[in-house]
C-alpha cells in the first residue's frame, strides 16, 4: 500500500525524513539565525552524517524549493 502525504506527496517514510529535515533546520536556525533555507540545505546534503532518506528528501527540496512548506 502506498501511503501517500497530502502536503508532500512522499511515503511515509520520507515523509518522516522530511519532518525531520524541517526540524534539523529550525534548530540550525536557531543556532545560527540568518540561515535561509536553501544555505541549510546545501550544507546538510554534504554532511557525512546525514541519512540517505533525508539526503533523498534535501536533494528534492534543493530541486523543488516550493516544495518546503
Ligand atoms: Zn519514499
């Protein structure tokens, strides 16, 4: 079954990953402030540490930055 979200149209569990993107950047936000989103991005696609599913989800917001709501 393909669970579907309404907001993002990712599966589940990306939709999960990019919960987690969104929560990642407004504590880098809060860190760093000034950050746009699009600085965020481009600095957590390069980081070692980042998951594949969440690597997955920034690269489609690098692509589809309307997408980031
Ligand atoms: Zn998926």
């Amino acid at each position: 079954m393909k669970i579907v979200d309404a907001n993002t149209d990712l599966c589940a569990n990306h939709s999960e990953a990019y919960s987690k993107v969104k929560g990642a950047y407004s504590l880098w936000f809060a860190a760093y402030g000034n950050l746009t989103h699009e600085d965020f991005l481009k600095r957590l696609v390069v980081l070692p540490e980042t998951g594949d599913r969440a690597r997955e989800v920034v690269r489609f917001l690098i692509h589809n930055p309307e997408r980031w709501k």
